[in-house]
C-alpha cells in the first residue's frame, strides 16, 4: 500500500499498463510535451517516446476516430478528451462507433479502447465546462462507463479498463484530483469494471454514489454518525453495466435510500437507482427514494451560485433525515 | 374584545372533555392564569387556566357536559360588553350539534370494535409504506389499527415496531396483572337479601374461563350412541376374577380403552383445532374428568392406544386418586388429546359436556343401566350405556363423529378388541 492522489493513481495505472504491454499508448491533446492539462501523463514522452505518447490536433472526432482505428487494428489505445465537455464533438464516434462496431459486425470485431476524460464542477469554469454528463454515455448499449471515488479505484478501474476487450469511457473528476487514499502497489491490481462496492457500512439508510459525490455521501455519513444515524455507503464505481446488487442489499437491510448524484437529476443515476430498487426491492422501502442532484440550470460562474447548485454535505444530510421522517 | 375560551386538549389521545366544575361564575373578574374550570378526561381531573384577563361573560357548557375539544365553553371579555355568540363564529346549537355528532361517530366506532386510525386517503386507499405493508401483511396486522406517523398519516416502518411493541407490552401486563375473571357477570341481584358470597377460586376462574371460551368459539355438536354393555360387563368379571383386588378393571378403564381404539381408526377427532391449522396428534392421550369439592380437573393418560388395559387401570388409579387428594403433578394434567367425562356413578342416563378447547371432541358418559330392550321383536331386558360425544365442528363434521361413535360402540360391544 501506498498513499497517493487520484492524479499519481491514473499515472501509475498508466506506466504500468504500458510497461505491462507495449500495444498499450496514449493519444489526445496536449498529453505529450504539455504533459496533460491536469499533469496526468507528466514526463511520459521522455519515458515512452512519440510513438506511445501522442500529441494530437484539437479535434475531438479525430482523436476518437482514429483511436477506434488503431484498436481495430489491434492496439490498445488509451484516447484522453480534455474534458468531457468536448467529448460531444465526438459523440459520433464514440456512440456510433466506438459502442456499436463489435455487433454491427458480427463479434468479428473488437475495439479495446479507453476513452479518458474530465467531468464535474465546482472550479467556476462555466456552464459549458462544468458538465456532470456521465449518465449520456451510459445510455448506450456497447459501452462500458467508469467513473472511480478514491484513488484506489481510479488504478484499478483503469487498468481493468485498458485490458478490457471492450472500449471504456473512463471518467475522471477535476476536483478528486488531489483526494489521496491507500491504492495496492501490486502490479496486477485491478478493479473489476461492472461492480458496486460498499464503502461505508450501515443499517439505518442507504446513500447511493459515485465518484465526487462518493466523497460528499461520505463525509454526509460521517456527519450523520455523529447524530446517531448509520449510514450505508454504496459506490457505483460503474456506471454500465450497473451492479445494483449491493444497492438492493443495502436497502433490503435499511429501507430507505437516498442517491446522490452530481448530474442534473431528471433522466439521472438517481432515477435510474430508484426506479430499479422500485422493481427489485418495493415490499422493502419505507420511504420514496430520494435524489440530491445538481440544480436544474447551467451551472453558474459565480462561484457561490455555483457551489449552491451543486450537491451539497448538508443537501445529503437533509434528504436522510427525510427518508428516515427526522423533519 | 370578546373571546371564546374553547375545551383544551388536555392529553394525547383525547377526544373530549367533560366540565367538571366551574370554578369562576358568569360576572366574575379572572385574572390571566387563574383557574375558571377543572375538566374531567377519561384519566383525570385537569385544572383550565384563563388564557386572558377579564371578565367571564358568559358559559357556555353547564357542569356535567361532555363536549370536543376546541368546542367553545366559555366567553371571556372586558366587563360590561356584550356577547354576540353568532359574531364570535359559534352558538351553542352548534356545539350541542357537534356534541351530538361526535357521540355518534364514537357510538359507532364502538360499535364497530376497535378503533381505527391509520390515514386513509381520497378513494378510500390506506396510506403505507411498502415495507410498512408488508411487514403487517406478514405479521397479520390491521394497518387500520396502527397510528400512522409519516406524512399524511402515512404508516411507516418505525409506526409496525411502535404498534408492535405496545402489543407485547400489553401481553406481558395481561399475563403479569392478577387474573380477573372474563366473566359475564350477572346483572342482577340474585333473589333475597341474604346469601353467602364464596370468592371465586383459582380453579374456578380457570373453569370460568375456559369453558366460556369453548363455548365461545368452538361450535359444538353432538352425537348420542347406545351401547349394549353387556358383553363388556362380563368380560370385566372375568378379568377381574383373575385381577387383584388392587388391581381390578373399571367400567371407566373399558371406556377409555375403547375410546382409544376408536381413535385409533379415526385420528381426525383425536386432534385440536389451533387458530389457522388442524392439529392431528399422534400420541392418544385421554383425559379423564375428575369431579372434586374444589372443582373439576382432568388428568390424563398417555399413549392409551398402546397402553393395555390393565395398565390403563393401574395409571388411572394411581391419577385419579392423586386428583382427589389434590397431590397432582403438573404433568399430570397436560397433554391430553381427547377427555372422557364420566357421570355413570350418579346413575345419570345420559349428558352433554363442553369441549376441553384446544380439543377436538369430548365424550360425556352415562350409568351402565339395566333397559328394557327389543331383541328379535321380543321386550328383553339389556345392558345399556349411553354416550354422547361433542365435537368442534370446525375440526370435524357429523358424519365422521358419527362413525367414530360406531366405533367406540363396536369397541364395547365386541369387547375383545379391547385387551387384543
């Protein structure tokens, strides 16, 4: 074990899966002599070279399109979108493409790509570079969606994802860069993609999370303790395919559930949640499921209109105490 | 300005007050917090202080009305104004009105049983969480019956524990309180003035209770067979010659054994009736009713199917008199799946019993008599004893105690069958 951020996290996953296997290289925007825009891929040119690490132009469709070729082809490219923001301009490829071509083509072909990009607010960098978009992508069929909460599972879902047969959309948060935690140092640690983990155990409510908001709900639980109330943690971790087996567990044990989620909440994770523990779980809920989610407007610039539209500690804390009827 | 002083809510769960006694009179000065009237609940007395100062102007509720709480009892103002009850919002035809209304609404909850007050919505549909429901589903709780606490009057999981817990508090200060007797108690005075009064015994509160409960609830039928005795009759001479004194065979012992052989054949009456299921035993336990000054207990033999007779006469000896001398052993009494009473000794022809609930059926048996009988179209003098069975009709039907009663006839009447 070693304690590490986020960042050094993604960094090691990456070394390690391209040391591990020379197919593995990385692409995208200023990943190479910039050295990433969030310092991710620091010093990889002078270590792998330009042939595994490249700079490419700022064009989304391209560095998609062209990754989806090379994994085809048999590499295992790993295509960083500045921020998830852009990863619209290549909607195209990643949908249409990326998701689609091992059916369209009859499991005759594979497209082992990861899709790295940056989601999430909370850095007043404006409605249409704070978006928390992660449930679009899940919608498809053909794409698996990460998006890790602590350092540990940021390295182990991405090097699962790297080896993964299928191509990845790997979301990172701009604010979790620097959360730091315990991450293995074994090389072959991996993070199954596809599998929900508790990360705080509890009887009394269930709070259902991922990635930033994994780190609200946990500080909410911890605030909640406090009171006397116990609170169950479950981290998504993976967004498609959804492991809801913990969450059902979880509420089976203490009936009433809240998600957080920093997506805006109509068409969210919270409604997907909810309505699966509707149709899993209904003889067990004592309470309706409760959404915190982000205010239902572009995200401000200024920066307390921006902090009170996203899910707040406090936002958390109220919907428990009106699940478990403390209002 | 004139105010109206209304009947306070003085406690949780109550619905109306009664004026006990006006403390202040009309015309009186009051000042704020002083007591004008002491209110009756149902648990208590309860002090009501004026809210305001003034003058009482006027009252509204006479000493000894009951009416709703919020109800207007009084009207409070500055001396010398005049009280318009209509301006105020409310007469007295309208609290007599709601006096009465709510009298009705109560008598017919009443009447209904008991209270029902989980929230129902629009359209009739109960207000529930779903683990809420579920757990009452499963639990067999009417949800009418739980204090709904979510909102709307939602019930919630939290409000089934609540109920849950009164209900096993309630248990245990029923089991824990002194018994009462659930009695009907008569509602007159017996018949002149002089009379002795014998408090009613341990025994005699268990008998009570037990029999209006049988009663109650088990539907009872009955089945009357004459058996010719006569062959039984000499079988026990016979096998008493052969019995020590100490030893020998009653008519009673020749009952049991050919209930038990009955029984055998028709497990069905050997069986209780236990709420939501039908319990056969396995075991043949036959409880013998024992009459004592006290009152009557029974005490039971197991197993009376394997037992042979002679041995069925030894334990039923040895039972019977520990009964009588009251040196019985508490095992002695349980267990049992099927009672014999019998009254033969009293030259009683025939009788009914009340079933020993949770059993099936009880068999109440009469004199071993001599009886002019018909035998191939000829008045002959027989042997004859008649028995009459009750039976739980929820457990079982006619026609089946009809055969088991054919049984215990053909028991007797070949009464080789009892010592094979």
């Amino acid at each position: 074990m070693a304690r590490m951020s986020v960042r050094e996290a993604i960094s090691q996953a990456l070394r390690e899966e391209m040391y591990r296997d020379e197919r593995v290289f990385i692409m995208g925007e200023e990943i190479g002599k910039w050295g990433g825009t969030y310092a991710v891929t620091r010093g990889f040119l002078d270590e792998f070279g330009e042939k595994r690490v490249r700079d490419t132009p700022i064009a989304e469709s391209v560095i998609v399109g062209a990754a989806i070729g090379a994994a085809i082809a048999g590499l295992r490219p790993v295509a960083e979108l500045m921020t998830i923001n852009f990863a619209f301009l290549a909607l195209d490829q990643i949908v249409n493409h990326a998701a689609k071509m091992h059916y369209m083509f009859n499991g005759q072909i594979k497209v082992p790509l990861v899709i790295r990009t940056v989601g999430g607010g909370g850095r007043q960098l404006g409605a249409t570079h704070s978006q928390t978009p992660d449930v679009i992508f899940a919608h498809f069929p053909g794409l698996k969606v990460v998006a890790p909460g602590t350092p540990a599972d940021a390295k182990g879902l991405l090097k699962a994802a790297i080896r993964d047969e299928d191509p990845v959309f790997f979301i990172e948060h701009a604010t979790l860069y620097q959360a730091k935690g315990e991450v293995p140092d074994d090389e072959d640690f991996l993070v199954p993609i596809g599998v929900s983990d508790v990360k705080r155990a509890g009887g009394d409510v269930t709070i259902v999370s991922y990635s930033k908001m994994l780190q609200v709900a946990l500080e909410a639980a911890e605030k909640l303790a406090g009171e006397g109330i116990q609170a169950e943690v479950v981290d998504l971790r993976t967004l498609r395919p959804l492991d809801i087996g913990p969450v059902i567990d979880s509420v089976k044990k203490t009936n009433r559930v809240v998600v957080v989620e920093e997506g805006w909440r109509s068409f969210g994770v919270g409604a997907e949640v909810a309505s699966r523990v509707a149709e899993l779980a209904f003889d067990y809920l004592d309470a309706p499921v409760r959404r915190v989610a982000q205010a239902e407007v572009p995200l401000p610039y200024n920066q307390r209109l921006e902090q009170l539209a996203l899910p707040q500690t406090a936002d958390v804390i109220n919907a428990v105490k009106d699940v478990l009827y403390l209002k | 300005m004139a105010e109206l002083i209304n009947m306070p809510k003085l406690g949780f769960d109550m619905q109306e007050g009664k004026l006990g006694e006006w403390v202040k009179a009309a015309g009186d000065s009051i000042g704020q917090g002083e007591i004008i009237a002491i209110i009756e609940t149902d648990k208590a007395s309860v002090e009501v202080p004026a809210f305001r100062g003034g003058v009482l102007l006027e009252i509204l509720v006479q000493t000894g009305e009951s009416v709703p709480i919020g109800a207007p009892i009084a009207v409070i103002g500055e001396a010398g104004e005049t009280v318009d009850l209509v301006a105020l919002g409310v007469g007295r035809v309208e609290a007599e009105a709601k006096v009465k209304a709510k009298a009705e609404v109560e008598a017919k909850a009443e009447a209904e049983g008991e209270e029902e007050r989980g929230a129902v919505a629009e359209g009739g549909r109960l207000l529930a969480s779903p683990v809420a429901a579920r757990m009452a589903g499963e639990l067999g709780i009417d949800l009418r019956k739980v204090q709904g606490t979510g909102p709307a009057g939602r019930v919630i999981k939290h409000d089934i524990e609540t109920y849950l817990a009164r209900q096993e508090r309630a248990a245990k200060a029923a089991k824990a309180a002194p018994p009462s007797p659930p009695m009907p108690i008569p509602s007159y005075e017996p018949a002149g003035a002089g009379y002795q009064a014998i408090p009613l015994a341990g025994i005699r509160q268990t008998i009570g209770r037990r029999m209006v409960e049988s009663k109650q609830q088990a539907p009872h039928f009955y089945i009357t067979m004459e058996i010719d005795m006569a062959a039984a009759m000499a079988l026990r001479s016979q096998l008493n010659a052969l019995l020590p004194e100490d030893g020998k065979i009653s008519v009673n012992d020749l009952i049991v054994k050919a209930a038990a052989v009955a029984l055998k054949q028709f497990p069905n009456i050997n069986a209780s009736f236990a709420g939501d299921e039908i319990r056969i035993h396995e075991q043949i336990n036959i409880g013998i009713a024992v009459a004592r000054e006290t009152g009557l207990v029974t005490t039971v033999i197991r197993d009376c199917d394997i037992k042979p007779l002679a041995q069925i006469a030894a334990e039923a000896r040895e039972l019977v008199g520990r009964a009588r001398d009251g040196r019985m052993r508490p095992d002695d009494m349980v267990g049992g799946t099927f009672t014999i009473s019998n009254l033969g000794m009293f030259g009683v022809d025939d009788f009914i019993a009340i079933i020993n609930p949770p059993q099936a059926a009880i068999l109440a048996v009469g004199a071993v008599q001599q009886a002019a009988v018909v035998r191939d179209g000829q008045l002959a003098v027989g042997t004859r004893m008649k028995a009459t069975i009750s039976a739980d009709h929820r457990v079982t039907d006619g026609a089946e105690a009809a055969r088991f009663m054919q049984a215990f006839q053909a028991a007797l009447e070949q009464p080789l069958r009892l010592v094979l």
